[in-house]
C-alpha cells in the first residue's frame, strides 16, 4: 500500500492554520525558491522549540509544498491528535528498531509518491547551551541515497522565544520574528553508488547539519562551534559518572 492522505483534511487544516500562523508570527523568509515545486524531497532543519514545527510548516507550505513531519508514535495513539495526523498523511516513528525500520519504509513510499518530508536530524530539540545544531541521526541520510531525493537544508531562529523547550510558557506577545532560511540542495554525489556504511551515513549525516549550522550563523550573524555538540555522547558520559 502507498502512501495516503485525505486531501479533504489537508485543506482543512490549512484553512484553521493558515491564517492563525500568519497572525501569530513575524516573518523573515529566505530561499523559498530552493524548495522544489513537485517530486518527492527532504527538508531537513533544525530543532529548537515546540513551536518549530507550525513555523517551518507554514514556511514549507508557503513555498508551494504540504509538509509531512514524522512524528513520535505516542501521538498517533491520543484520541483527537491521532485520527487526524493519520489524515493528513503524517508519519509515525517508534523507538523499537523493527518499528522504527518500517517508519523509515513508510517514509521511503511518501517520497517516491512525491510528498514532501520534514526531518529533524537530531531527532529531539538541541540540548547545545547556545542553541547551535547537535550531530544528527543518520536516517535522513539513508532515506536520500537510497531513494535519491534531494535534501533541502533549512535553518530558524526564532520558535525559541515563542515557546521555550522543556517549559509549559507559550509566549505569543510581542508577537514573535521567525527567521527562516532554506539553501539548495545538499550536494549528495560523493557518497551515491557507495555501500551504506556506517561510515559513509556519518559522514554524509556531518555534511548535512554542518551545513545547516552555517545557514544559522549567517542567520544569527556568528560563527557555528567548529564541533556540533554531540548528545548521545553526552547522555553516556553522564551514566558513565553515575554507575
């Protein structure tokens, strides 16, 4: 079975969305052009608030595409949220390896139906004190070669100060400046035709977020740290000190 959607839901939900998100945010839009009109594609950003999503969606949407996110399996469980993602063709990934290879199947078929697919590499809100990218999961790379869809970079700056990650104050007033900026595609041919390693998935998955960190520092007028924060490594070396 391919990937489905209710295209009656889809633009119900730009109906409600649409004009809410333009009366709750600023924007300060860059690149609109680099999102491909048509065929399948990755758009991978960076992630930094609980509010990213409605703004990169409303960016990506903006730029002539409908955003499908993969979203974490506990939502599709909740009673209203649920029924509604399945809707509106949204994705559910799981922690389990087995379910989390057929998320990545289900997201194989959406791009080679043409969707367009919003991924956080990072897989969670950067836990960086300055908020700069971490390393990313190397999913995003797997799903580009092995499909051949093109990934588009894009950084923000900005959800932070609407909705702070881990605290439950949303912060509408003063209304809020989202600075968005998608480049061109990532240049993939240096790995396309090589066996997908382990080695060869890190080094693209580096290319990626190293890219999209210097998208943020011209974003932010400064320099990204020379070495993303690495969280994995992180949460280790504190259970490490704790056994």
């Amino acid at each position: 079975m391919g990937h489905e959607y209710s295209p009656r839901w889809r633009t119900t939900a730009v109906a409600i969305l649409r004009p809410l998100l333009f009366a709750l945010m600023k924007r300060d839009w860059k690149g609109r052009e680099n999102v491909p009109g048509e065929g399948g594609v990755i758009i991978a950003a960076n992630h930094l608030s609980w509010s990213d999503p409605l703004a990169l969606g409303h960016f990506v949407y903006e730029s002539g595409r409908f955003p499908v996110y993969l979203a974490k399996s506990g939502l599709f469980h909740a009673k209203v949220v649920g029924p509604i993602l399945t809707k509106l063709g949204q994705i559910p990934v799981y922690r389990d390896r087995a379910e989390a290879a057929q998320a990545l199947s289900a997201a194989e078929e959406a791009l080679r139906a043409g969707e367009c697919l919003m991924f956080y590499p990072e897989s969670t809100c950067t836990r960086d004190p300055e908020l700069w990218p971490m390393s990313g999961q190397t999913g995003v790379a797997r799903l580009a070669l092995t499909t051949g869809a093109k990934v588009v970079p894009v950084a923000h700056w900005g959800a932070h100060e609407l909705w702070p990650y881990g605290t439950k104050r949303f912060r509408p007033f003063p209304r809020k400046t989202m600075r968005i900026l998608a480049g061109p595609p990532i240049d993939m041919s240096a790995y396309e035709g090589r066996p997908l390693t382990k080695e060869t998935l890190r080094a693209a998955t580096d290319d990626i977020m190293r890219t999209i960190a210097a998208q943020l520092g011209e974003l932010r007028g400064e320099t990204p740290p020379d070495e993303l924060y690495d969280h994995h490594k992180a949460v280790q070396e504190r259970r490490s000190r704790l056994e």
